[in-house]
C-alpha cells in the first residue's frame, strides 16, 4: 500500500479536517495530490471594492468546515487537492505597497486629474505595469512546474488580473482553446486606468493570445461601449450571453438546461472556466468589491460545469477569482464550495475517478 492509499484509508471525511492540513482538511501533500491549486493573492489594480487578495485565505478558512461528500463528485476528495502558496508569500508585500501607488493614480483619474502630466505618477504606473507583467511571468513559470509534474493545475485569485500568466502556461500545450467566463463583467477594457494589467482588462488581454480560439461569457450585466466594440469587431472569437438575455429566454419558456446546452455548443472541444464569483446573485459573495444586480444562482453555475464535464468537451483548467471576505465566513464558505465543485468537474472532465453522482 502506497503512502497515499494509506493515507485515504485512514483518513475520516465524516469529522472535520484539520486546520494543519492542506484545503478541505485533506491529509495529502502536494505529490500526492492529482489537483494544484495556485493561490495568488494580488489586487493591485482594484478600482472600486477591495478585499480579493485575502481571497485564497478567507476560501482555505472556510474549506476545513466543508463536507467533503459532494453529491456530484462523492470520490473527489480521494484524488487529493493541494493549495500552492509559493506565489502567495513572494507577492504580498507588493500586492500592499503597489496597491497603495495604484489607488494615488485612481484617485487623480477620478478627480479629472491626468496621469500624464505628473511624472512621479507616470514613474509609479510604469513600476505597477512591470511588476504585474513579471507577476504573470511567475504564475505561467508556476503552473508548468506542475504541469511537468503531472498534475492538474488550477488558479485561485486574487482579483481578475490574475488568470492571464496561467492562460499562458495553457497555451504552452494547448494550441487552441476557448474560455468559459462567468462574471458580471466583459472585462475587455485596454489598459483600464492605464494598467495594462488590470482586472478590468483580463479578457482583452487573453484575446491577444493566439491560442485563445473563442471567448464565451455567460452572466454579463455591466459593460461599456467599446467592450460591446471589441466583442462585435472579434471576427467571432466572442460570443456574449447576458444575463437579460438569460432571464428573458427563461421567462419565455426556454430551460436552463437548454440554455446550458447553447453555451456549451458555442464552445470549442478543449476549454478553461474562469469564474468571477460575482457572476452570482450578490447574496452569495456581498463583499466582492464591483458587486451588480442580477446574476447566476450558485446552482446555476454548478449545473452548468457540471454539464460542460459530462459533454465532449474538454476542461483543461479553472480560475475562481474576486472572492473577497467581509466580517463572517459567508464569502469564503460559497467560494470554498464553488471552488470544490470546480475541481470535481475539471476532475471528471479529465477522466478521473471522482466517484458515481449519488441519487437519493
């Protein structure tokens, strides 16, 4: 018996898992586990609420109080999932200082000031700018060190920005794929506030990808005329459901499940799913910082990659970003279990044991 079939022998899902032990309370190390999760707490760019880059924390907190008997995903807990937070204690103590930099810039902006005038302003955008640019850098380095270790790899932010070195490090093996964006936001703003980097430009940036075939959002309700310009000018590498459109087609009849299955045809065969916790109704993330009206209910989104793994397309990877902690454990607790049901599907898209779906 291996280390780790002695380990899942003696392991109890049924008692809570220990605060010492890796996410979810699970007794594996990072070899043993068939999923890395990278956590990158960084929101230097954030522009309206902030809190995302204690994201990965408030979810690990919330994860240890969470059955593990997923209903979907029963035997998922046995492959093992590791959180990996090299990255995380390299970068905070920028995250901090470029942040307090990067909130002088919006400031100005805000006031009607100009950036460009002010070269002390201009010196503090070009260092936010290098250091985010070097920050994907490591992240892409991160996620193939893994790869090449055999492993499943998937990203924990942190704000929106983040995901854009681990699409890279797709793209290394991948030469083409499409993205399933579940948010409130287009996030396809150039260079948002003059960040290139910024969270509000993540899904611009990841369009100048070649290896990005199709970008597919789903839960869109809060965009600006040159994000609809940039979708309408993509050549069809872009197809947008809102979340109006979603609604109306339900109101008139059309299910959720059909829904589900027009957004998973509009997708190409390999895929990876970033999901913005605040594609979902506000009541499951109220302290995500650029909140909006409407959205997705959790059972929506769940169903949906629940779906999206059991079609023939393939799931290459997730990224769960903007979970940001108030005074309770409440957004943790929703981010700690999308961020399992995420795993599961990735899991079973993959062809990997997580159990058979329990009926009752």
């Amino acid at each position: 018996m291996t280390s780790k079939q002695q380990k899942i022998a003696d392991f109890d899902p049924n008692q809570p898992g220990a605060a010492d032990a890796s996410i979810f309370g699970l007794p594996f190390d990072a070899d043993e586990s068939d999923l890395i999760v990278i956590a990158v707490p960084w929101e230097v760019t954030v522009s309206y609420g902030d809190g995302a880059s204690l994201g990965p924390n408030a979810i690990l907190d919330a994860s240890y109080q969470m059955d593990l008997y997923n209903q979907a995903y029963p035997e998922l807990w046995k492959l093992g999932i590791y959180v990996d937070e090299a990255l995380a204690s390299d970068w905070m103590v920028q995250n901090s200082a470029l942040k307090a930099k990067a909130q002088t810039i919006i400031d100005v902006l805000e006031s009607g000031g100009s950036v460009s005038d002010d070269s002390e302003l201009m010196d503090s955008l070009d260092e936010i700018n290098s250091a985010c640019a070097l920050l994907n850098k490591n992240i892409e380095e991160r996620v193939l060190y893994w790869k090449k270790r055999g492993k499943k790899v998937a990203l924990l932010g942190g704000d929106h920005s983040t995901p854009l070195g681990y699409y890279k490090a797709l793209a290394e093996d991948n030469d083409s794929f499409g993205i399933l964006h579940l948010d409130a936001h287009m996030d396809l703003r150039e260079a948002y506030e003059g960040f290139t980097y910024s969270h509000a430009s993540i899904m611009f940036n990841a369009l100048q990808l070649p290896q990005i075939q199709k970008i597919v959002q789903v839960g869109i309700r809060d965009f600006c005329e040159q994000e609809v310009s940039v979708v309408r000018s993509s050549e069809g590498k872009m197809k947008v459901f809102t979340d109006q459109q979603l609604k109306e087609n339900f109101f008139n009849g059309l299910s959720w499940k059909e829904q589900c299955e027009q957004i998973i045809h509009a997708l190409p065969d390999r895929v990876t799913v970033s999901c913005d916790i605040d594609s979902l109704y506000q009541w499951y993330c109220p302290n995500t910082g650029t909140p909006v009206p409407g959205g997705l209910s959790f059972e929506q989104v769940t169903f949906l990659i629940g779906e999206l793994a059991k079609s023939n397309k393939t799931i290459i990877g997730f990224d769960l970003v903007e979970v940001s902690p108030g005074e309770n454990s409440w957004d943790g607790n929703v981010g700690a279990r999308l961020l399992f049901n995420l795993c599961g599907a990735f899991a079973k898209s993959q062809g990997m044991n997580v159990g058979t779906p329990l009926a009752f």
